[in-house]
C-alpha cells in the first residue's frame, strides 16, 4: 500500500536553504556576527560619553567646593626654611609664582588675596627673604612687607675709589675676608672684564648700591660690579663713541677715571676737553703732559685729593702713572668713574682751554684757562685757599 502525504510541508528553513545554499539558522548567525563590531562601538561610545559626564560631574563637583571652601591656601605656619628672592620689578603675581614653585604657598591666588587685603604688599622691597616652605598667605605677606625680614647684605661702592678700597668696603660690609677677595680677583677671567682691560679690574668695578644674598660668595660680588659696569657702558654707548673720539674704550675709561678724580658736578665736561686739548693739540702750553696730580697719587698708592710735592712727583718719575714726567695718558684707569664721568668724557665741552685749578675743595669750584699767567694766579688762589680755609688739602 502506497502511502501519500497529506501536502506540501512548510518549512521555511528547510526551503530556504535549499534554495539559497545557506545553512538553517544561518541568516541569524550572521546577523549576530554582522552586529558584533557595531555593538562594541556602541558601548565605547556610550562608555566615553558616561566617562565625561563623570568626569564633567566631577569637576563641577570641584568648582562648587572650592567656591564654598575658598582659594587653596596652607594653614600654616608651616615647617623648615628656604630662601626666595624678590627681584627688581616683579609683581605681586610673579611672587606668587615664585613663592608657589617653591611650596611656600599653596597656590597664587591665595597670595594674591592675601597681598590684595594688605596695602603694605605696593612696598615690598627688592631682596632675600628666609620663609618656611608651605605657608598661609597671609603670613607670606606679612613676611615679605617687613623690610627688617630682609637678608640680603647692601653694600654701596661710590664713585672714585680703587680696587684696593673696594675690597676694604666689601670686607667692612660682608662676612669675608680681605685674601678671600683677592684670591676672586686674581681668577681675572672669571671676572667678565672686556678684552681690552686686559685682565685689570681697575676702573671696572662700578660704583652702586648692591644687594648681596645670602649665598653670594666673594667671585659673585665683584662679578656683579662688572656686569654693572657693562650696563653703564652699553647706556652711555662706550664702544661706538670712544671709536668716534679716536680712542679704544680702554683708553676712554682711562679718561673717565681721570674726569671722576679730578672734577664734579658740571666742571667734568670741561676738564674731559682740557685732558682731550691736552692730549691732542701739538704744541701746546702743557708740552703734552697731562700733569694731573690723581695720577701721581695713584704711583704712590694713596687716594687722589692730597697736594702734591716736588719731591714726592720725583719719588715717581719713572712710573707711567706720574703725567708730569710721563706724556700721553697713563696705562689704564686710576679709580672707578661713575655713569656721569663716563659721559662727560664721551660728551666733552667744547673749549680752548688748556689749564683748569680746583679753588674750592668743598664746592668743588673749578676756573679754567688758556693763558698760563692766569693759571698761575688760579694756583695762589687755591694756596690761600688751603692756607685759610680748608685742611683737606
């Protein structure tokens, strides 16, 4: 017996299989393979999004404390010691800045502030200042407003003085010692002087007030006053003048010393024309002798303002720093000349004077002249002067 099936059996996998040659479940095995990629992008997309919602929540988090709990600043009063130095010129921001690197203040802002709440911080002075490291603010400021707190060491250098007197003011003013000194001095090429000193600090330690920190050693001391001394002659463009003038810079420090011992206040101008008429003008009244006294004192090792003798100008008459025997200038600076002595020896009066006498040690009143008659009777005025009135001379 034959038997016959009732009809046809829908089986959708079965005929499509048959008929696309995919496997049955195929379609959706695929389908999940095909979504697999898809769903993993999905997930990082959503998992960055969440990651800065958090992050966003976070910060916002942040911010909203930090407004109810103020700008971060140390309680104070903090532990140990470091030393921060208040340069010419900084603000109360680049302070903080400074203070902040160190860990003497928690943040800038909070110095800031604090500086804003004190109207003594506009005088905070330029120096060294031994401060605890993680330190509320406001004691910052309040330290750093006492100038008393100050440890630095001024030292002021004035015009004229030699090396030799500058070392006894440094030794005077500081905790070093005269062989100290001079052992920095002899290292001549740690100095910075210029080529054309040739190795001679004479004239290029410049005359300042200079503050000294606490860990400055004697070689930063004096090369400071020759980095001072570098500014001064980029100011008075030493180098381009002196070239203009027919002298080497050398020779114009030479000069300018001369001017420093020998005048003051407006006079320097015209004795800057009497040593260039001097030096320049053939014949002249002076043969080229410069005959300028501070030159003879610097052969005798004292300072330049004292008389002169016969004799004492013949105890030197070989050195090439005595202008009464030796013409032309002497061989380098006598003392260090000051910005305004540096500029009148660039900047000369003009003038046919070849004489000038000092009458007045005092005011510092100079005459001057051409005619050596007159220049005489300027010598017996000075004399009187001397004999009458002073007993500086």
């Amino acid at each position: 017996m034959t038997d016959y099936d009732t009809g046809p059996t829908t089986d959708t996998g079965s005929f499509l299989a048959e008929t696309t040659g995919t496997p049955a479940g195929g379609r959706r095995a695929e389908r999940s393979r095909r979504r697999g990629p898809g769903c993993l992008i999905a997930l990082v997309v959503l998992a960055l999004l969440f990651g800065g919602l958090y992050l966003g929540v976070t910060k916002g988090v942040d911010y909203v404390r930090d407004q109810f709990e103020g700008t971060p600043d140390y309680p104070g009063p903090g532990t140990g010691e470091v030393v921060f130095e208040v340069k010419s010129g900084d603000s109360v921001a680049e302070m903080g800045r400074g203070l902040k690197e160190l860990d003497v203040v928690k943040s800038v802002d909070a110095f800031t502030e604090a500086a804003s709440a004190n109207p003594d911080s506009t005088r905070i002075q330029v120096g060294f200042y031994t401060m605890r490291l993680q330190m509320k603010a406001e004691d910052a400021v309040n330290l750093l407003v006492d100038p008393a707190n100050a440890v630095n060491a001024a030292v002021t250098i004035p015009e004229g003085l030699r090396v030799v007197d500058i070392v006894e003011r440094l030794v005077e003013e500081t905790d070093f010692t005269k062989k100290q000194f001079n052992a920095a001095l002899a290292d001549t090429a740690a100095l910075g002087l210029p080529a054309y000193a040739e190795g001679n600090p004479e004239g290029y330690l410049f005359p300042a007030t200079y503050e000294f920190g606490p860990e400055a050693q004697p070689a930063d001391m004096l090369r400071a006053m020759v980095a001072r001394w570098e500014q001064a002659a980029a100011d008075v463009d030493l180098v381009a003048k002196a070239e203009a003038l027919g002298y080497t810079p050398h020779e114009m420090m030479t000069i300018a010393s001369l001017v420093e011992a020998e005048g003051r206040g407006d006079y320097t101008p015209k004795i800057a024309r009497v040593i260039y008429n001097r030096l320049e003008i053939d014949p002249n009244p002076a043969n080229g002798l410069l005959q300028i006294d501070a030159t003879v004192n610097y052969a005798l090792g004292r300072p330049g303002i004292v008389v002169l003798t016969e004799d004492e100008i013949d105890s030197v008459a070989d050195s090439p720093y005595n202008t009464y025997e030796q013409p032309g200038l002497p061989p380098g600076p006598i003392e260090a000349p000051g910005q305004a002595a540096m500029e009148a020896a660039l900047n000369p009066d003009e003038g046919p004077w070849f004489f000038y006498v000092t009458v007045n040690l005092e005011t510092g009143e100079t005459k001057f002249t051409e005619d050596y008659d007159e220049f005489l009777e300027f010598k017996n005025e000075f004399r009187e002067y001397c004999e009458t009135q002073s007993d500086r001379c």
